[in-house]
C-alpha cells in the first residue's frame, strides 16, 4: 500500500455490497514476483472468503483487464501459488502459464 496512487501504472476497483468493501483488484508496476519487465502492471486480488466463488473476483478482473487495454498496455502478470483455486479463474480470464518455481506460477495476458 505504501504510496499506492502516486504513480500513473497504480489502479484499483473494489466491490462493494450493502456498505461493506468485500474484495479489490489492484494493479502496479513493481519488482514482485509477477514481475515480467518495467512496462507490465502485475495483477493482486483479494476477496474475503464468504465472497468468493460468486463472480465478483471474475468481474473485478475483467474490469481491470478492460482498463488496461483502454489504457494501452500491452499485457499484464500476475503470480499465484499452484495449489489456489484461482489459477482456473486466471486461466478463464486469458491468462496464460509463462514460467514457474516449485510453489508459484507466473501468468501473463495479452491485451
């Protein structure tokens, strides 16, 4: 979170229902392990769990991967962990498997 929004790549949509934040999508260029080069927004998103499982982390991805095109990236990455149930929802999403470690893969999306 640490200066979040001071840089033109940082961009983020929650969801909210009856008054309460229950989950978000972020991008950043940032040196994390989604990293891919200094051009590419690496993707985060959280839910709470009572939330997942209902189509809001899909809508959240496909508001922000419509934002990124209309802002003219070119792609986007992201890691996540082998065993997370959201590898599908990536992978339906259009992410694609482009390197991985023991535990993580990296994917990334053409816009």
């Amino acid at each position: 979170m640490e200066n979040f929004g001071k840089y033109p790549h940082d961009k983020c949509f929650a969801a909210e229902t009856e008054g309460k934040i229950v989950g978000a999508v972020w991008v950043r260029i940032m040196n994390d392990y989604g990293h891919i080069d200094d051009e590419t927004p690496s993707f985060a998103i959280s839910l709470y769990k009572e939330y997942r499982g209902l189509g809001i982390g899909t809508a959240l991805m496909k508001k922000m991967i419509d934002t990124l095109r209309e802002c003219g990236y070119k792609k986007a990455s992201l890691a996540v962990q082998k065993a997370n149930y959201a590898v599908k929802m990536y992978r339906n999403a259009g992410f694609e498997i482009i390197g991985e470690n023991d535990e993580e893969f990296i994917m990334e999306i053409i816009l």
